[in-house]
C-alpha cells in the first residue's frame, strides 16, 4: 500500500513517515499544500495523510482540487481545531475520516487499515444495488437515476449501500456509526447527520423519487417519496 503524508510541520511529517515506513507501507511526502497536490493528482496512492493548514495551498482546497478530478482516493485529514464548521467543510469537500490533533499514532494507523482495506474491497467487488429508481455502482462510486448520474465520496457511498441494503427499514444513528466509523471510534451523532444531508442532496440531484426520512427519536428510512430537502 502506498501512502501520501502532506504536512508542513517538519518533525510531525518526519514522524509519521518512519512510523508508516515501519509497518511496511511505500510512503511519499511533501511539505507544502502545491506538491502535495501534484503528487496527489498522480492517483497512484491508496491514502493520502492530509493536513489542514497548510503553505501555498490549504488541505481543503487540495482536497476539493483532488475531487474535482476525480482522484477519488480515501483521504484521512489532520486538523488542530476541533471546530465542527472545520469537520463539515472538510466532509463537504469529500474527506472520508478526521483526526484531531494531538493524535494517538496507533489510532491513525488503524484508520488507514481501515481505508486500504475498504478500498481494496472496492476494485474487487464491482456491484450494483438498485432499489426503487435507485442504482448505485459501488465500483465507480455513482449513483445513478433515470438518465442522472452523481459521483459519491467513500463514506457516501458506505452510507447510501446500507441504506439502500436496509431499505425500508429504521436504522438507528448508533449502527450507521458503528458500520461507517467502526466500534470506538470518536465519530458523534453530527457526522451521521451531515453525510444523511449529503445524501439527500445528491439525491435531489438526480432527481430521485427515493428518500431519506428522519424518524424522530429513531433514526433513518430509505424508501419511496420525494422529501430530500
Ligand atoms: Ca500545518
């Protein structure tokens, strides 16, 4: 597996190198948010380390510069605030996990096994799930609507899958943590809200006639009706 580290912060990049080198990853770095988006566009790794702030170019924009040319590999951003306006801009611009710092090192590492393996998942598994006029490639990562087609970051594409698995079903917030963030983690109730109004959105996008209903004090349902508001 080979891993990006873009962080400006010399010792902490230093750091995180050896200790990714140490279990045998093929890890590049750069200093700087231009190269970082150079080596990035390449598309030739399998998680990118991503710092916010950053020189010449902030971890926001690269990443937004990475989707918007359908570089669409799982990004993990480091972020010194704990501002929740930071963490939903950072999903908005289709990041698939945060870190706070101070950040344990076994904790980082564990999140990139965790997106290796999902996307190893991912070239292997190249399935389609349809419900209602609801087509989703997992593969590709896009879902589709009559002629409208949308692209999905990873964890919209993990949330929309469960959904769409337990369609018609109340699921609660808890065991979309537990299936997108996995058992521990730190992930809150907000994150599951903010990729439900992605969701919605991109639904609304296509112009679907299936949507997401919030069941007060239960969770959520995928089924028939327009209400992706
Ligand atoms: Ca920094």
């Amino acid at each position: 597996m080979r891993i990006l580290v873009i962080e400006d912060e010399i010792y902490l990049c230093e750091a995180l190198v050896q200790i990714l080198k140490g279990q045998n990853y093929i890890v590049d770095f750069d200093t700087d948010g231009e190269s970082g988006l150079d080596d990035g566009l390449t598309g030739i790794y399998d998680v990118i380390v991503l710092d916010i702030m950053l020189p010449k170019l902030n971890g926001i924009e690269l990443l937004k510069r990475l989707r918007e040319n359908n570089i669409k590999t799982p990004v993990i951003l480091l972020t010194a605030k704990g501002d929740i306006n930071d963490k939903v801009e950072g999903l908005d611009s289709g990041a698939d996990d945060y870190l706070a710092k101070p950040f344990n090192t076994n904790e980082l590492l564990a999140r990139i096994r965790a997106l290796g393996r999902r996307r190893g998942e991912i070239s292997e598994n190249n399935s389609v799930i349809i419900y209602n006029d609801i087509l989703l490639n997992t593969a590709e990562m896009k879902m589709m609507s009559g002629n409208k087609e949308v692209s999905l970051t990873l964890k919209e594409k993990d949330l929309m899958e469960y959904l769409m698995i337990n369609s018609e079903k109340v699921i609660s917030k808890e065991r979309i943590i537990e299936k997108l963030w996995g058992f521990n983690s730190e992930a809150e109730g907000n994150y599951v809200e903010v990729y439900i109004s992605f969701i919605r959105k991109k639904l609304k996008l296509i112009n679907s006639g299936t949507s997401v209903y919030t069941v007060r004090g239960a969770g959520y349902i995928l089924k028939k009706g327009e209400n992706n508001v």
